[in-house]
C-alpha cells in the first residue's frame, strides 16, 4: 500500500470507530429519538433522489450568495477607505464596532418585520454577519500595506484614488481574502440558523433552504435521521465554499505561488 | 568648494527640517542646508547614518515639507511628488504583484507619465527599458522570483521608463553585496549616459553612505553632518568620464576617498558607539 492510502486510512479509522459504536449504541437504545448511520445513509439517498436536499441546499446557497455579495460591495470599499484614511476609520470603526457584537441572528425579528419571511429577509441577515469578518479584516489589510510602495506610487505622480485602486487593493487582497473566507462561513452558518427560525414564525410553508427542511423534520414530521442528514450536508457545503473560494484567491493572486 | 556647471536644476535654500513629536523635544533632521544642482550634474550625498540625507531626498521628492528655506525645481516650488522626479528605493519597492514588464511599466500605465502614449507605444518603451537593464528574458518573473541585484535593475528600468527629469536614488545599491554593487555602480553610470554631453543627461542626486560609491559615481560630493545634519564640505570629482575599473585603481580616486574619509571619519565613529 503507498504511503499516502496509508495514511487516508489511519485518518479514517476514528471516524469509522465511532460510526460503528454509534449503530451499536443506538441498536442497543431500542429508541426511536436515536437515529442510526445506516438509517441516516438511506435518509440521504432519499432525501437526494427526491431532489428535496438538493433543492433546498441550492435555495439556501443562492441566498447565502446573494448577501454575501451584497456584503462584500459595502465591506470591501468601506474598509479600503478606512484602512487608507485615519479620518474615515477614526469615524466608522466606533460604529462597526459597537454593531459587531449584536449577533446576525438578533436582527431577525427586525428582518422579518421589515422584510416579511421570504428571501428578502434571509439575504439581509446573510449580509449583516458576513460584513464585520470582510471589513475588519480589510482594513487590517489597508493599513497594513508597505509604506514604500505606497510612497514609490506617489513619487511616480497617481493621485490618492488611483493609488488605492493600483497598490492597496492588490497588496490587501490576502488580507481581504482571508475575510472574505471567514465572511463565507458566517454567512453559511447566519442562513441555517435564519431559514430555522423563519421557518417557526412561517410554519410548514415558509420560503424553503436547508434550514427550513430541518425546521419541518424536526417540528413537523420529527425525523431524526433526516435532520442528521441535513446537519451532515450543511458542513459538506461549507467545506465545499471554502475550497472554491481558496482556489478562487489562489487564481486571483498568481504572484504569492 | 565645489564648482556648478551649468544651469542650475535643483535648488536647496537655507533648507531646515523639524519632526515634532508629541510630548518630546522636536529633532532637527536638517539645519540651513543649502545646496544647488546643475542640469545633468550627477550630485552624491554622503554622511554617516542618520545625518538626515534621506530627509533631504524625501523634500527633493516632494515627499517631505521643508519646515523652513525652499526647495525648487526650475525655480518653481517642490510642494508634492511629481513624474518629473523619480525616485529609486534602498529597498526596491517593486510591486509584488507585478510580474517585471508589470512593474516597469506601472508609471506609465497609472501615472501622468504614460498620458498621451499609445499602448504599443508603451510597450515598445517599457522593452527598451528592461533591455537597458539587461533583463530581457524575465520580463514574466515576478520580484520574489529575482535575486537583489535583478530586483533592483527593475526599480531601474521602471525609473527610466517614466523619463523623469532628475533621479532620486535613496541608497539604491546599499542592500546589494559588494559585488553586485560595482557592477551596478558600472551599469547606472552607462544607463545614465555617462559618455553623452552634460546637457542631455538627466541630473540625478544620489544618497550613500559608502565614499568610494560616492567618488565613483559623482560629479560632485556633497559631505553631511550629523544632528542637525548641515552640509560640511563640497567636493570636486574631476575624474574623467567614461569611469570604469581604471578609473578605481586610480591614485586621484583613492585621494579623494582618503580626504572625504578624513572628514567624516570623526563623527562615522561616533555614530557607532552612541
């Protein structure tokens, strides 16, 4: 056996040990509040044939994308402008900050309120988690650019504007990148736990996502092992967006290979 | 004293530099320095660490005030950096995101220096400056693909390429090793245009602290004090031109090392025990 399946397989043995002592434990519980792997496995083939898991994910997605873009379009420039000038940053930064810690999903009664609970509502929290993550770390990206180059684009005459556009945002962007990543995981986690609660306020027939399907099995149909389904795709999603947007960053910086 | 040539280009009048800082006593970096530069003259500041002649570069850049005297151009006030003084960095700032043809043509492509150039027109120039350099071939490299020596060459060819009237090198050469520096010193003085007429050269002002640098190089020497930093002595270099490796075994270039030493000797030792 080569190295490398060697070592896939020294990795896989806990996951598999607990597997196989979980189907063991919940044979022996006799409960119907305890799911099973292999139930769970046909739960998710299910769920995948149906095409109920695959709909639901990609409506949460498009949500997630949505305010994650609309996040970025304000954090991204904003945090450019603070990171570039003391004046701007001396002014916003109190107000990010003493905003920062109100969780995304505190907003929500205020989002369902203004925005009812369809997507409108999703997208506005998906917003408002994944912009403190882009903006902060902009602005530590801003201020963090090497004080020579910005002086070597002045002394070949660019004004201000043009040097933030030519060196700052290309210096920032590891740091704008690693924001945007974290920004993506918040944003994920901010549409399950908003889909979740919209669905309490709209019942069996809200506006759809993957956390809305959770809310019916766990409310409604009380399925245990689709839930597990669903907790189980939610994190293969969010390694899925991680990696795309590390292989984007990476296609978007050729020079930090 | 030494001699100007010539029209004069640059002009230092009574220039001083404070740095406030709160709470403590202000630090003079420059005191009544005054100094003119001829048109294709190329000057050589010399001084110990810390005698202020980066501040003095940085008011020629437009990158510093004054806070007291002026700082001219053609006679016209120096308030802010402008693409008709280039200026050359101890620590290359080239773009690390810029392959090399990227970072020696950035001033023509954001900066006032490229205005009116048509893009082919822009290229050509921007190939005519990496082969000046000699690096045609790594035109694709990126900068932390380069040794110092080649990073530096491209800080060069982006200068060259925005043809800016006076060049600014703040210690251009001194993070390069001994060797790589007098083949550069060789090389700066042929792209300058050492073997053309005075009138069609670009003047240049060139800080160091290493004096056979300055010799080497300068048509004049100009030799700072430390705080304030003042001007204490300025010096001919009536070496002839072309300079080369003779021109460094000569017995008139090791004088005139020997004497600018003696005049710094003093207070480049105090330096380093205080």
């Amino acid at each position: 056996m080569s190295d490398a399946a060697l070592r896939v397989m020294r990795g896989l043995s806990l996951p598999i040990a607990l597997l196989i002592a979980w189907q063991a434990a919940g044979l022996a519980a006799h409960s119907v509040r305890m799911p099973l792997p292999t139930h769970v496995v046909a739960a998710a083939a299910d769920l995948v044939r149906s095409g109920e898991l695959p709909l639901a994910i990609l409506q949460s997605l498009s949500r997630v994308f949505a305010g994650f873009a609309v996040a970025s379009v304000i954090a991204i420039p904003l945090g450019l402008l603070m990171g570039s000038s003391r004046g701007v940053e001396r002014n916003v930064d109190p107000l990010v900050e003493s905003f920062r810690p109100i969780a995304a999903i505190a907003i929500l009664p205020l989002a369902i309120l203004w925005l009812g609970t369809g997507t409108a509502a999703a997208v506005m929290i998906v917003a408002y988690a994944a912009f403190f993550p882009i903006v902060i770390n902009t602005v530590s990206g801003a201020k963090g650019v090497n004080s020579t180059l910005l002086r070597a684009a002045s002394t070949m005459g660019l004004p201000r504007l043009r040097i933030i556009r030519t060196v700052v945002v290309p210096a920032a962007l590891p740091a704008i990148g690693v924001g945007l990543r974290i920004g993506m995981g918040v944003a994920w986690t901010a549409i399950v736990a908003a889909e979740l609660a919209v669905g309490a306020k709209a019942g069996g027939g809200g506006s759809g996502g993957i956390g809305q399907m959770m809310f019916v099995f766990y409310a409604y149909s009380i399925e245990l092992n689709r839930i597990i389904v669903c907790m189980v795709a939610v994190g293969l999603v969010a390694l899925a967006l991680d990696a795309l947007l590390r292989l984007a960053l990476r296609l978007l910086m050729p020079w930090a290979r | 004293m030494g001699t100007i040539n010539g029209s004069i280009k640059l002009r230092l009048a009574h220039v001083g530099k404070r740095f406030d800082a709160a709470g403590r006593a202000a630090t003079v970096a420059v005191d009544d320095f005054t100094l003119d530069v001829a048109q294709g003259e190329f000057l050589v500041i010399v001084g110990p660490s810390g005698c202020g002649k980066t501040t003095v570069l940085n008011m020629l850049a437009g990158l510093d005030r004054p806070s007291a005297g002026s700082v001219t151009l053609d006679g016209r006030e120096i308030t802010r950096p402008g693409p008709a003084r280039g200026v050359m960095f101890q620590d290359y700032a080239l773009f690390p995101w810029q392959n090399v043809r990227g970072n020696v043509g950035f001033g023509l492509k954001h900066g006032p220096a490229g205005a009116g150039l048509a893009s082919d027109a822009r290229a050509r120039r921007v190939q005519d400056c990496i082969d000046l350099v000699g690096l045609n071939g790594a035109e694709d490299k990126y900068p932390h693909q380069l040794s110092g020596g080649m990073r530096q060459r491209v800080a060069l060819a982006r200068l060259m390429a925005n043809e800016p009237e006076v060049l600014l090198m703040d210690e251009p050469l001194a993070a390069l090793d001994a060797q790589t520096r007098l083949i550069l010193q060789d090389e700066l003085l042929r792209i300058w245009g050492q073997d053309r007429a005075q009138s069609s050269r670009r003047t240049v002002v060139f800080i160091t602290h290493a004096i056979d640098e300055a010799v080497f190089l300068a048509d004049r020497v100009a030799v700072m004090t430390t705080r304030p930093g003042r001007l204490k002595a300025l010096i001919d270099v009536p070496l002839a031109r072309p300079r080369n490796d003779a021109t460094r075994a000569s017995a008139e270039f090791q004088a005139l090392s020997q004497h600018i030493w003696s005049l710094i000797r003093d207070e480049a030792y105090r330096a380093t025990v205080t």
